[in-house]
C-alpha cells in the first residue's frame, strides 16, 4: 500500500482541521492518507521546504488567501503555489478559494497551472474525495463553479492584455478612478484610454463604467 501524503494549508483553523478530518477518512484502494497542517504562509513555506529533501508531498491544498481581507499581507496561497512549482514540481496543487470571479480563477490557472480548483462553496466531502482521488490518478479536477469560469473564458473572441484585465478587475470591486493607478501601474490618461477601448470592444461606446463592468462579466473576464 502507498502512502498518499498531503499537506493542506488555511488560516482558517477550524476549517483545515475539518478538511483534516474528511481527507484522513477517505477510502482509497491502494492507498494510506496521512494529512499535516498550516495555517499561515511562513509555516507553509518552511514545511513545503522541508519536504524537498525528504518524502515531498503528494498533494498541496492552497487556500489563495491566506489572511483576513482587511489586512495588507505581502504573500498569498498563490504565492506558495509558485513556489512548490519551482521546488516540487512533481507535487500535485489544489486550490480552495472564496474567490468564484473569472479574473483571480484564470490568474492562478495562468501564473500556477494547478492540477485543481474548487470554490469553497462547492466543497463537501465527496467533492475532497473526488479531488483527492482525481488529481493523483488522472488531473486536473475542477469543482463545477471553477469549471464554468474557465468555459465562460474560453467561450470569448476579446482579446485583453493583463493591464486591461486588471482595470476590469479592480473596476468591478470598487477601486476609484483616480485610485487606478496605484494598481495598474500606468498614467491616469493611458488608463482612460484603455477604458475607452475596451468600451468599444465590449459595445459599450457611450455608457458609464457600469456597463462596461457588466458587459466583462457576461463575456466572462471579470
């Protein structure tokens, strides 16, 4: 029999151990599962380390963020994501995530290439089972809201660079105009032009912001 080693990482405590307590009980022929735990970035960044020289984990759930919304934190689960691929590449990556919107799933899917996503709201215990079982056999697994993310994506003919995307984005969530700048790294009036493209590409010439919020997110890039 071998044994499945898998390493989940949440700042969430009672939700690791709860995820813990499902994947320890999953019956898998052939294999033992055995679960470690983390509940911050550092301490996941030291045990994915560790392990390079040692047994190395067979799979990595990621929770993308990995502390509470309204503190500025200088990594994330995507950030470990990166670098498991870099020093495990062998190691299968899972992530969970709050995070259902288009932009931040194929961000991730782009940046980290996962071998699987599910959106928290989907997750129970067969969802973890299938996952498990899916991604160690025959990858990837997506959970059925990331699944219609990344088909909606696939689905659009407009072609946007990441600095569009990101207007988009940060658009959507409530970033000001004049507040812009600070997250797309370009001049006020470069990104105005940008806004006013992307308003004829979405058919959106002689509205507000709004509608071209709107227009992204039923082609999918927000």
């Amino acid at each position: 029999m071998s044994t499945l080693r898998i390493l989940t990482i949440d700042d969430h405590e009672m939700t690791m151990l709860g995820y813990k307590f499902i994947l320890e009980r999953i019956v898998f022929e052939g294999y033992s599962i055995i679960v470690d735990t983390a509940n911050s970035y550092e301490l996941g960044k030291r045990m994915i380390e560790e392990s390079v020289d040692s047994f190395k984990y067979d799979i990595l759930f990621l929770d993308v963020q990995l502390f509470p919304p309204n503190e500025e934190q200088p990594h994330s689960g995507e950030d470990l994501g990166k670098l498991a691929r870099r020093l495990v590449p062998e190691t299968k990556i899972i992530f969970m995530s709050s995070f259902s919107d288009n932009f931040r799933i194929n961000s991730i899917l782009k940046s980290v290439d996962p071998d699987g996503y599910l959106i928290k709201n989907d997750i129970d215990p067969k969802t973890l089972e299938d996952a498990v079982k899916t991604v160690t056999l025959n990858p990837p697994y997506y959970s059925s809201k990331a699944l219609g993310a990344i088909r909606k994506k696939l689905r659009n003919d407009i072609d946007l660079d990441e600095k569009d995307k990101k207007i988009l984005y940060h658009l959507s969530v409530g970033t000001k105009n004049k507040d812009l700048e600070k997250h797309i790294r370009l001049s006020p009036s470069s990104i105005e032009n940008r806004k006013r493209h992307m308003k004829t590409l979405f058919g959106t010439e002689n509205e507000n912001d709004l509608a071209l919020i709107l227009a992204a997110k039923n082609r999918g890039f927000i």
